[in-house]
C-alpha cells in the first residue's frame, strides 16, 4: 500500500469518526427533545382533563341553579 493510499485511508477513518460523533450529538439532541415533548404531552392531556372536569362540574351547577330558579319563580307566583 502506498504512502497516498494510507494516508487517504486515515482521513476517511477521521471523517468518518466527525461524523459518528455529529450523528451522537444529534441522536442525544433528539432523545432530549422527545422526552422534553412527552413530558409537555402530558402536561397538556392533564390541563385538557382537568378542564374537563370543571366544565362538567360547571354544567351540574348550573342545570342546579336553573332548577332553583323554577322553583323560586314557583314559589313567588304562589305568593304573590
């Protein structure tokens, strides 16, 4: 093997090492940002429940209230 041909084959092997270490440093930057998105998905599916549950709880107060209402309106056509 000749003195080029060795010493082309020792810049592909760096290159090829830069670029191992480019796709680490992006399969890192990657994982990062899927665990940093999963964890905001779920932050999100809690705030969507938990409005949710108060958009129910609202709709029983306020069926309840029309309801008190009737009957107040009731109660003051008997009196009056």
């Amino acid at each position: 093997m000749t003195d080029l041909s060795l010493e082309i084959l020792k810049q592909i092997r760096d290159e090829l090492k830069q670029s191992n270490e480019r796709l680490d440093r992006l399969e890192r930057r990657q994982t990062e940002t899927e665990v940093r998105l999963a964890t905001e998905l779920v932050a999100v599916a809690t705030a969507v429940r938990d409005l949710r549950d108060v958009l129910l709880e609202d709709r029983k107060l306020r069926e309840t209230m029309n309801d008190h209402e009737r009957r107040i309106t009731v109660l003051e056509r008997r009196a009056g």
